[in-house]
C-alpha cells in the first residue's frame, strides 16, 4: 500500500473510524488484568476547546496509549461539566435556553476532541446536567441530610451581585467572585452546608501521604487552607458582671502580656456591654461601619487597624489587670471565638492598636540574649524566647510555658488546649437555576421535608422562559414550586435553590466506573476495580476548589460504604498555562489562538505534537506558529522517508540477523534505536518528559536519514531500517497517532500501533565497540581518549600517552598509580 502525499485529514478521519469501529479504547472492569485510570478534568461545555484543553488532554492521552501499549487495561473517560452560570447569561443573551446552549456546544466539542483522536472510551461519556447523573447528587444529598452532614444555616454569606447568588469560601479570591471577578459582599441568608469541616483532620492528614505524588505547592496551599492551629481556649472574666469572654489564642505563652480586648463587631457581647450606657452610639455606629465592610478587606494586613473603647473591662485571670474591651475592625466573627485577647508586645496588630490608641504594653517574652523595653520596641516581638514578668513562669522557654500555663488555668476551670481550623463548611446552595434541584420541600407544619427516595430525581424544568433580570426563573415558576408535602399532604413548596456546581465535579470520577448503571450511582465492582485515578491532569487553579472538594467527597462516599478508596487521586499532575507573548490566551485580550484552525491548517497530529514538544507538562508554554510549522514539518519527514523506503523494506518483523554479523552501519542504527527506546521510555516514565521523548524520536529519524543509503543495499541493512522504522512510529504514536497508524500500515504491519506492545530495548544492543574515556591527570582533566570495549587498565595508559596535552602533564613524572572507571574516567596519579 503506497503512502502518497501526506494529507493529515483524510489520514486522521481514517484512522478515528478504524479506532471506533474496532471499539479498540473500550474497556471493561477485569481482576485478571492490570489496571491504569487515567483522567484529565472534565471540561465546562462553553462553546470550543481551547488551547488549554488541548494541552490537557494531550498529555492525558499520551499517558493514557503508554499505559494501554505497556499491557495496561487502561480508563481513559470524558464527559462534560454541564451546569453552571455560562449557561444562563448565554441564554438570557441569546434569547434561547441553557440546556439548548449546552447541548449544542457539547455536540460541537465532542466533534472537536474526536477530531484530535484522543483514545477515549466514549461510551462513558456524561453530562452532569442530565437527570440520570444528578439523581444520584440528590440521593447523595438525602444521606448526608440523615446523617446530620447537612444542615441549614442563617448566617452572612458571600453574595455576587452579578451572578446573583451565594459563594463558598474557597469560591472567593481576594474579596472577588471566581467567576466573574465582581466584588463579593456579605448577605444574611440561609443556606446549605455540608460539614467539609468534620473531615478537616483527615483532608490534613492525607496530605503528609501524598508527597512526591502531588506537586508541592497544590499540598501547601491545600494545607494552608486547612489552616490547622493548634492553640487554647481562654475564659477572662468581665468587671462588675455576669458575663465572661472566651478567646482563642495561638499563644498562651503570652498571657502575662495580655493588656486589653479586641472583639468582633459582630460579637453578642458586643451590645450587652454597651447598652444603656454613653458609649452605646459610638459603639453601635463603628460596629455598623465594620459589618459593612467585606470580611476579606478587614482581615487584609494592610488594611489600617481601628477600634472603638465599650466602655467596660475583663479581667486578665493572671495578673487581675483590668483590660479595656474595645471592638477591633481586624477581628472576625467567623474564626476561633471571635474574641482576642492582645498582646500589644508580641503580635503586630495588637502593636500598631496599642500605639494607635495609647494602650498598655508589657514584653513578657525575650530572647536569651537581651533584654526588651517596650518603649523601645518598633514592632512587635514575635519570637521564641524565655519568659519575663510572667510570675512562676518566669524563665521557662516559651514552647513549654504555651502548656503550663494552660494546665494552670485549667484547673480552675479558665483554659482548656484546642484546635482551630481556618476551614469553614461548604455552603452549597446556589441561588441560580441552571444546575441540580435541591431536593427538599418546605412545609409550615412540617418544617424542612426530604423529597422521598422514590421520588426521585427532582427534575429540573427544562423549556422555562429565563428572565430579563438575570435572577433564576425558579421561584417565579409556581406550577414547579407548588407540591403537597410528602410527610402531611398539605400544600407545601419546594427548595428553588440549585446545588452549587462543584458538587457535580466531586463526584464525576466515580462515576465514570460505570456510567451507565441506572440502579445505583456506581457498581460496586467496578469501583472497586478503578478507583483510584492513577494519574489526574487539570490546571492548577483547582489546586484548592475542586481537589478539595472532590478529596472531601470521596470521602464521604467512603463513609456511606460506596468507595474503598481514601483518596480519589493517587498522582497529580498540574500542566502549565499556553501563553502567547507571554500572557495568557484570553478571549478578552485577544489573544487566542484556535485550535481548531490549526487542526484544518496542520492537522491534529502536528498539533498534538507541537503542544507536546514545546514545553515540559508543568511548564508554561508559549504558543509559536513556527513551533507548529516545525513538528508539521518532522512528520513530513518521516512520511517522506517511510514512502521511500516503503518499497525496499524486507523485513517486517524486528530484525533476526545476529548482531555480531552486523556492518558498521546497521550496527550504529540499530544501537540508536535501542537507545531511543531507552531514553523515551525514561522520559515518559520518570515524568512525562514528552519534550526530550519526541527529541529523542526525531534523532532517531535523523540517523535513519544519514544511514540509508549505506544500508538499503544489503538485506540486512534494509532489514536494519525497517525495524528502526517500525519502532520510531511505535513510539512516536501516542503522540501523533495517526500518522503512524498510516506509516505501519504502509510498510506491512498488521493491527494497530495503539495495540502493539511498548517497544523493549536491549542491553546488549547499547554495548559499543569502542568507548570515550576522560583522562585525568592527578584529577585534572587533561583530555579524551577512545578505548576498545573491556581495556585493561595497562591499555588505557598506553592510549593516554599518545594523547600529547595528558603525555605533556605525564613528562618526568614517576606514575604512582592509574585508576580507572570501565568506559568513563581515568586517573593517572603522578609524583
Ligand atoms: C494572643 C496572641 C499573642 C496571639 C501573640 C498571637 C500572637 P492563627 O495562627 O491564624 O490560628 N485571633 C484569634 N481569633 C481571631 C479572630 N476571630 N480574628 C482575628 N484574629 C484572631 O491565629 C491565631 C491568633 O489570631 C490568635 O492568637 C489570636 O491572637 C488571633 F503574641 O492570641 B493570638
Ligand atoms: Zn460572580
């Protein structure tokens, strides 16, 4: 069969349909095999793939034909992250529906990734916002409800004006929507949450046992976000009355330093205190002030410290100093007790407080070698050291006084040791509609109802007319809200809040195990047998969202006994951004670059190649329309070489002949292709080092192109050729697939490459005749000299002698001795 002129499509369409057709990337669940799964994050269905994608699913689907060729039974599934806020301004935009937008942008995707012939199994394919995957979320939902993981809450919430609901904490970066990047503020509303602050612990803990599997800095921020503090629970009396105030320190140590009190605006006791009395307006009108400004603006370190005096006291239960209570805009409701007890001398912002409103100071902590004045101070001393002014502590370094000085207290019932996190439960209601019904009813007499299991799914009512004001068409739809309560039959309402979207992207995973399965979310076998994910691939900008939640998930399934395993994700790898001069590719700065285009232009091979080899995976890649050019060009190359010698080739088996019969040449290829084989296998397997991999492919095609004349005329010599022919498209085809399908097909193999076995090298093969040696004289490097094979040591002196820079360095010295490393180095120590 002759090659002819290289046209990607028609070549790639070929093969795709052959691939499909022979259901070759079809798998099911079998014990008796290996498994690999491997998963690149779901795309959110906006319209076309992007560079992004392309980059993501590549690497994916090169891991993924590795895996499959290396014996492997490999999962490689895909499907779509259907709900979302996209979807509503589409529609409201284009005076059409979110489900229609989505489903036609699904369609216009999926065409788009079958036409980069990524070897996915399609037959797993799902989209989160059909009924027959979120029935399985609203089960999910009743179970947690039952089990008190769920629960409502009435509280300040994190509220986007533009997209017109409520944010999860982890959804807020610097005070803005991660969405729309519009400023979050705070709206009392009640909400759903799920208790994530229950497997705190667990989240934390895992992390230690994922090190070296997961890149660091998503560990660190995940860590980070957990934010465990291990501290004390403190109970300072107020003067003259009932009431005392807990806080929660970091620092017990430094209690005898503790000079007044900061309260949150928001803290009960805050009114109490100030009722009645002169102080209350000026109180009341600060506390004002405070609420209404973002909770993210007050904790930010720039943000200036400022307070107001309540008029009242608390008594510091050490030294019975009278503190002054003042409310401090920098303390929130929201973390440890939302009351601290300041140390103006040991923490900054008690520090600048102090010198801003003439508050005490008193150092009780100081390092071994000096003494501190708090006249003196510039700032705060925030240090270890030993213990001053602090009373029978005196003397004792601070670390140990942090747990004496809580046993103290705790004896008369006034301290307690604790832990605090900084992390909060996941409020997963969404005031939106375009995503998953939640699945309860409110009653007036019965108060919250779960929507019975039989009844399920609440689906979501497709066709409705969306709203000029962007608000969620739901509660105005009174034939859907209106329903008789499952538990009394009186008239009764539904919830018309949605689940927020992440819940579908904690648990799709799972899914994918058995995706089609419609008793049960997931087949309890095949879970078993895939889960974990072997190896996870998506930006780094889940690095806290969706790897927390889906870590958080799998868990709880786990605890409902659907999953064995702990974890959802064994490796992770975080690829890099494409950028094109140097920024980021973004609609709005006009600067993308279609991958579509390039597809008709270079084909999706030469794409795939391209993004493949520019960068290493977690590396930036700047796009380069000569970079592409560049891999069009390599597999124009090795087309043009496979038609030449197409005709020529003999052999399609790897060659028989014995090596030791080998010309000069058919020797030297055939030690390149071992090497190659060596090199791309390393690069792929130590971590996904595609770049120097497809180097290493080129430098192969190279040597052929150099070697071929010398070898076409003798059979061994073709012999030679068609087997490094046969393994440069072997292993160059998880990368560029197509290509060399059509290339192995061509010069006489049967199958497909995606089913051949990952090419082995031999050891022996990489053995050469003769070998480069460094000469060193008395350690210095003095030359290069080449040795048979297996020299003596006495053979390897003899050589270095006639090398006239080491000869030189040898001139009337007396040889103590030579030290000589087989095949790398010698010494030849002199006196
Ligand atoms: C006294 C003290 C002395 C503190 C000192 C620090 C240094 P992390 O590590 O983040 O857990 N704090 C407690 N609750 C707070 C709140 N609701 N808003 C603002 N600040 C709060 O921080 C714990 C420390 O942050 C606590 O320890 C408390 O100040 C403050 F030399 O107590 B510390
Ligand atoms: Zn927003």
């Amino acid at each position: 069969m002759a090659l002819g002129k290289y046209e990607p499509e028609a070549v790639e369409r070929k093969w795709q349909q052959k691939w499909s057709e022979s259901g070759c990337f079809e798998v099911e669940a079998d014990p008796s095999r290996e498994k690999y799964y491997v998963l690149e994050m779901f795309p959110y269905p906006s319209g076309k793939i992007h560079m992004g994608h392309v980059r993501n699913y590549s690497i994916g689907d090169v891991v993924a034909r590795y895996k499959r060729m290396q014996g492997c039974n490999v999962l490689h599934p895909m499907g779509w992250d259907a709900f979302g806020m996209p979807a509503e301004n589409a529609a409201i935009k284009h005076k059409t529906h979110p489900a229609k937008w989505t489903y036609a942008n699904i369609a216009e995707m999926r065409e788009q990734l079958r036409r980069l012939g990524y070897s996915y199994d399609w037959r797993r394919e799902l989209a989160t916002c059909r009924p027959e995957y979120y029935r399985w979320e609203q089960l999910f939902f009743q179970k947690f409800l039952e089990k008190g993981l769920l629960y409502r809450k009435n509280a300040m919430q994190n509220w986007c004006d533009t997209c017109q609901t409520v944010l999860a904490n982890e959804q807020v970066e610097d005070g803005k929507c991660w969405r729309c990047d519009s400023h979050v503020v705070q709206k009392q509303l009640e909400q759903w949450f799920l208790r994530i602050t229950d497997y705190a612990d667990e989240l934390l803990g895992w992390l230690d046992k994922m090190k070296e599997k997961w890149p660091d800095p998503v560990l660190t921020m995940q860590s980070n976000w957990i934010g465990k503090s291990y501290g004390a629970e403190l109970t300072f009396r107020v003067k003259d009355r009932e009431e005392s105030v807990n806080v929660f320190t970091t620092r017990p140590d430094t209690l005898y330093g503790a000079t007044f009190m900061s309260l949150a605006a928001e803290h009960p006791l805050v009114e109490k205190l100030i009722a009645g009395t002169d102080r209350a307006d000026e109180v009341r009108a600060f506390v004002h002030k405070c609420v209404n400004m973002d909770k993210f603006h007050r904790a930010a370190e720039d943000t200036e410290k400022e307070g107001v005096f309540t008029g009242a006291y608390c008594l510091n239960p050490v030294t019975g100093l009278e503190m002054p209570i003042y409310v401090a805009n920098f303390v929130l409701m929201g973390y440890g007790t939302g009351a601290v007890m300041a140390v103006p001398a040991h923490d900054q912002r008690d520090f600048e407080f102090a010198r801003k409103y003439g508050l005490p100071m008193q150092v009780v902590i100081r390092p071994e070698d000096r003494d501190l004045q708090p006249e003196a101070l510039t700032e705060a001393y925030t240090e270890a050291g030993v213990l001053v002014n602090s009373g029978e502590f005196d003397g004792l370094p601070n670390e140990e006084a942090k747990k004496r000085i809580v046993e103290h207290l705790d004896r008369q019932g006034l301290g307690t040791m604790t832990v605090n996190f900084r992390l909060r439960d996941w409020n997963i209601s969404r005031q939106r509609y375009w995503g998953a019904p939640i699945p309860v009813i409110h009653c007036e007499g019965c108060g919250v109802v779960p929507v019975p299991e039989d009844q399920l799914p609440v689906v979501l009512p497709e066709g409705v007319a969306m709203r000029e004001d962007g608000k969620s068409p739901l509660p105005f739809l009174e034939e859907w809200v209106k329903v008789d309560c499952p538990r009394c039959g009186r008239p009764a309402r539904r919830e018309t809040d949605t689940m927020d979207t992440f819940v579908e992207s904690s648990w799709y995973f799972l899914r994918y195990t058995d995706a089609r399965i419609d008793t049960s979310p997931f087949d309890a076998q095949a879970v078993r047998y895939w889960m974990p994910v072997d190896q996870y691939i998506g930006g780094i900008e889940h690095a806290i969202l969706h790897l927390l939640y889906a870590r958080f998930f799998t868990k709880l399934l786990r605890d409902e006994g659907y999953v064995d395993a702990d974890e959802p994700f064994e490796h992770l790898l975080t690829q890099g951004m494409v950028v094109l001069n140097g920024s980021k590719m973004s609609k709005s700065k006009g600067n993308v670059v279609d991958p579509g285009e390039m597809i008709r232009k270079y084909g999706a091979d030469a794409t795939r190649l391209f993004i493949l080899f520019a960068a290493p995976p977690e590396k930036e890649l700047e796009w380069s329309d000569r970079g592409i050019e560049g891999s069009f060009r390599f597999i124009g190359r090795l087309w043009r070489l496979a038609e030449e010698l197409e005709s020529s080739l003999v052999c399609v088996q790897p060659c028989h002949a014995v090596p030791g019969e080998l010309s000069a040449e058919a020797k030297q290829l055939r030690l390149k292709e071992h090497d190659t084989v060596r090199r791309v296998s390393r690069d792929i397997e130590n971590s996904f080092q595609f770049n120097t991999a497809i180097a290493a492919i080129m430098e192969l095609v190279n040597e052929m192109y150099a070697l071929k004349d010398a070898l076409t005329g003798t059979e061994q010599g073709r012999c030679q050729l068609s087997s490094a022919l046969a393994t440069a498209v072997t292993l160059l085809s998880p990368m560029a697939p197509h290509v060399c399908e059509e290339i192995w097909q061509a010069i006489g193999h049967g199958g497909v490459v995606a089913e051949q076995p990952w090419p082995q090298y031999d050891e022996a093969a990489l053995v050469t005749d003769e070998v480069t040696v460094v000469a060193q004289v008395c350690g210095k490097v003095r030359g290069q000299v080449s040795v048979p094979n297996g020299a003596t040591e006495e053979q390897v002196k003899a050589a270095c002698m006639a090398v006239e820079n080491v000869a030189r360095h040898l001139e009337g010295k007396q040889v103590v001795k030579v030290i000589y490393v087989p095949g790398r180095l010698v010494n030849i120590v002199v006196r």
